[in-house]
C-alpha cells in the first residue's frame, strides 16, 4: 500500500484561474466595468450605425439590400457585415448598450486569451509570453470598438496561428482543410476584411515556393497552400452579395480618396495617443532583430515585411500586424535566450517561470465563465428585475449632440427639410434620431466620390457649398460648435441659430 500524499502543488485547483485566463479575466472585466465601456460604444458612431442596420434585418428577418438611412444616397447596399450587425443588435436588444459592450469585450478577451495561449503552446515562457501578448493589446487597443473589425482580429489569429503550425508540422493538411475554409465562410458574413485571410495564405503559399526552390526541395507543402487558397477563395462567393461583393471592396481599395476620408484607413499617425502600442511593438521589433539577430525564413520575412507595409499604409492593419508578428517575436527571443542561458537575467527569469509554470499547472480556465456570467447578471438587472442599471451605457453628451437631439425630438417645428451633420455624428443620429435622416455617414464605401465630394465641399466650407444645400433640400445643419460654416450661418441673414450648447449648434434656415 503506498501511502504517501499527493503533492499539494500538483492538485487541480478549478477555481484559480490560469495565466491565460488571467488575461482574459482582466481585459473583459476592465472594459466592462469601467468607463472603457463607455469608449467601445462612442470613440466614433460606427457601432450605433451598426446596431441601427442590425435591428433592421432583425426586425424585417432580411438582408439590407437598399439603403434607406440617408436622404442624400438611395441605392443599392452590398451587405458585407450584416452578420455581425445582427449580433451585436441581438446583444443590444437583450442588454441595451451594455450587450454590445459584453459582446465586444468577450471578443477582445478571447482574441488576446487565444494569443498567450498559442505562445505557450509554442513553448514560449509564461513571462514572456505575458509581455509580448501585452504589447500585442497595446498596439491593438486602438481599435477596440464595438465593431465588426473585432472578429477579423480574432479570425486573423486563428488563420495565421493554423498556417504557422501547417508550415512547423504540427497540423494536418486534412486538419487545416476542414478549419480554414468553414471559417472563411463565417467570415465573409461578417466582416469585409475577411481579404486579410486570403493574404495570409498567399504569403504562406509564396513563402513557402521561394524556401522550396532555394533549397531545391519538394514544391508539395506550397501546391497544397495554393489549393487552400483556392478553396477559401471560393468559400468568400458564399455571401449574400457573391461575387459582387469582392468587386465592390477593391474598388473601395483602388481608391484613396475613397478609403482616406476615415482616419482608420489613412496611415498612422505616430503623434495620436492611439499610436504608442504601435511604436512600442516596432521598437520591440527592432530590438529583437539587433540584438537577438535572428535567422527568419521567407515567410517570416513576407509577414513582417508585408505587413508592417500594410501597416505603415493604413492604421486599420496595425492590429493584424501585432497579432501576426507576436508569434515570430516570440520565437526569435526564446532561440536567443536559449543560446545564452548564462546571462544573469535570464536565471532570474527561468526562476520566475518556473513559479508561474508550477501554479499554472493547477490551474484552469473555469473562472472564465465564472467572470462572464457575474458580468452578465449585473447587466442583465433592468431586464430581470427592473430598476436602474447598475452599470449605465450610453453615448456621452459630452462627445455627441443628445441635448440637441432631445429638444428638435420635443420641438420639431424649429427645423424643417433636410439636414447636414457632422461626419462623426451620422451614425449617432441615425439610430437615436431615425425621425430624421442625416446628409452622411461612414459608409463612403457604399456612395462614393460623388457625395463625398459634396459633403467635403460645405464641410471645408468651399466656394458652391450654398449649390450643395440647394442640391440636397439642405434647410438645417447640427455641427459642432467650432465647425467653421458655423461662422458663415451666423453672418447670414437667411439662417438663424434655433439652439445651441456647448457642444452642439443648430442652425435653420428662413422661411
């Protein structure tokens, strides 16, 4: 009989959450409890925008095909998010602004729980493995919003760590072929940069040709990365829209006018707060490759140079590089550290590790659900049992025009006509104002130059804003109130201010 005691150390402990599921924990409940909350649903007005067509095809149980939320543009909608609009007006339909946030905040969590989890897997150390994912959620952090983008970002990890474990073997061609293209089907529903998948594989696929003919070895693994983007290729046609929408996306490439009128599709700018996580990743990157000097391959080289270009070109690419590059920082600094395994700071980090490896391995991922489920309680109150929300979300009167919106609701004789607005504010006003249909919104994409140059003409203001009003029945504008046409309404005898703020004024024009 033996009668000695299992070691304490080596026992299950369900309730105490692993490194990884730290990071989830962390994340999740730091943007839902705190004022981030408030930052997901309101650094632009994209996500009311989103929620606004998402209830529409809720409630009508059918596919946007013509637009009907602007006064300026009736037409034609190729739909390339209205998958992922119909679940986050699912979630705001149960919780209000807080299910969107709950939905946003669990995709962010995962995506970054997901990513520590592959480096270990890589058998990178929990420390660094830790750091790096941290600076992976700096860079990406500028563009946690409640938005479609947030399940390319977690779509992207997956293709990119699935191609990485193709190309180290560690995955099945029959494995990948059943994966990758199902998701690619999902994709294409729900967000228009499901391109960035395609373009992961084409770099795998090129990386792989050109290591295979220097070395002079066997084209297979490239001849079955080329038939995977084949595959997936024709998995993007199984979407609403069909080919139609992948016409419709590189014409909105192609054009640069088109694609800079948002700031997320200009190139970075190196002096917005936004920016810092970024150039901490490529001050990392840069020192990883000085000192480290690793030997990538050519796959290694496309990514990172492909992408950093991508990156350099248009600040939406910023997060997909962080999460592409994280793994190969990973790899180059662990082959460094293990050359040198001597060096004082690296005994001092192996002792740390070994700390964190012990607890880790009895510890789970169970509090995952606990966290989610307390979070979802404590939002789901007004709903259950009524009363006030514990954790109120809305769209701040500090950034978006509520106090003017709620006096034209309560007195809608000061206005008549149509309106102009504020770029920002489109998609704000089109779901908490649908009594009224704003000039603009976002979508450029799907209006083009036409109107873009319209709006850009009363916007600046230019020579012929007045032909533009005429044009669309313009009879009051909501601006913020350092928008300088702001200043040629109230010099004009023909316009008069009918409210103002703060914030916010409202002009009208004369009978």
């Amino acid at each position: 009989m033996n009668d000695a005691s299992p070691n304490p150390e080596a026992r299950p402990r369900w309730w105490l959450p692993s490194l990884s599921a730290m990071i989830w924990i962390a994340l999740f409940l730091g943007l839902s409890l705190t004022s981030a909350r408030i930052v997901l649903i309101s650094a632009d007005s994209d996500p009311a925008l989103h929620r606004r067509l998402g209830e529409w095809m809720i409630q009508n149980r059918a596919i946007v095909r013509t637009d009907n939320l602007l006064h300026t543009y009736h037409g034609p909608v190729v739909s390339n998010e209205w998958l992922s609009e119909v679940l986050f007006a699912g979630a705001g339909h149960a919780l209000g602004w807080n299910g969107s946030v709950f939905l946003a905040a669990a995709l962010i969590a995962t995506c970054f729980w997901l990513l520590h989890r592959l480096l270990l897997a890589d058998g990178t150390d929990p420390v660094l493995a830790s750091g790096l994912v941290f600076v992976a959620m700096l860079a990406c952090s500028m563009h946690w919003l409640a938005r479609p983008f947030l399940f390319t970002h977690l779509l992207a990890l997956v293709f990119a760590w699935q191609l990485r474990w193709f190309q180290n073997e560690r995955v099945t061609t029959r494995r990948m072929f059943l994966l990758l293209p199902a998701l690619m089907v999902l994709w294409v529903n729900l967000h228009g940069a499901f391109i960035t998948g395609l373009v992961l594989i084409a770099m795998y696929t090129l990386g792989s040709a050109i290591s295979a003919w220097r070395q002079s070895t066997s084209l297979r693994r490239s001849k079955t990365l080329a038939a995977l983007l084949l595959v997936c290729g024709v998995a993007t046609l199984v979407n609403p829209n069909g080919w139609e929408l992948h016409v419709h996306i590189l014409n909105f490439l192609r054009s640069r006018e088109l694609s800079t009128v948002t700031t997320e599709f200009a190139s970075p700018n190196f002096h917005t707060e936004g920016m810092r996580g970024f150039v901490l990743l490529l001050l990392v990157m840069v020192t990883t490759l000085l000192v480290a000097r690793p030997q990538p391959d050519t796959t290694d080289l496309l990514l990172v140079g492909g992408w950093g270009y991508l990156a350099l070109l248009s600040a939406r690419n910023v997060p997909i590089f962080a999460l592409v590059t994280t793994p190969l920082l990973a790899q180059w600094i662990t082959e460094f550290a293990q050359a040198h395994p001597d060096v004082w700071w690296m005994r001092l980090c192996r002792r740390w590790t070994s700390q964190i490896t012990t607890l880790g391995r009895t510890a789970g991922d169970i509090p995952i659900v606990v966290a989610a489920a307390c979070v979802l309680l404590v939002m789901a109150k007004p709903a259950v049992v009524g009363g006030a929300s514990l954790l109120p979300t809305d769209f701040p009167p500090s950034r978006y025009p509520t106090s003017a919106v709620n006096y034209l609701r309560a007195h809608p004789g000061v206005v008549r006509g149509e309106m102009f607005n504020y770029f920002l504010w489109g998609g704000y006003l089109e779901f908490d104002f649908p009594e009224r249909r704003p000039f603009i919104d976002s979508r450029n994409v799907m209006y083009g130059l036409d109107l873009t140059h319209d709006f850009l003409t009363v916007n600046e203001p230019k020579p012929g804003w007045e032909a533009v009003f005429a044009k669309y029945n313009v009879d009051w504008t909501i601006l913020p109130v350092q928008h300088p046409l702001n200043r040629i309404l109230e010099l004009s005898p023909q316009w008069t201010l009918v409210f103002s703020n703060q914030l916010t004024l409202v002009f009208s024009r004369l009978p």
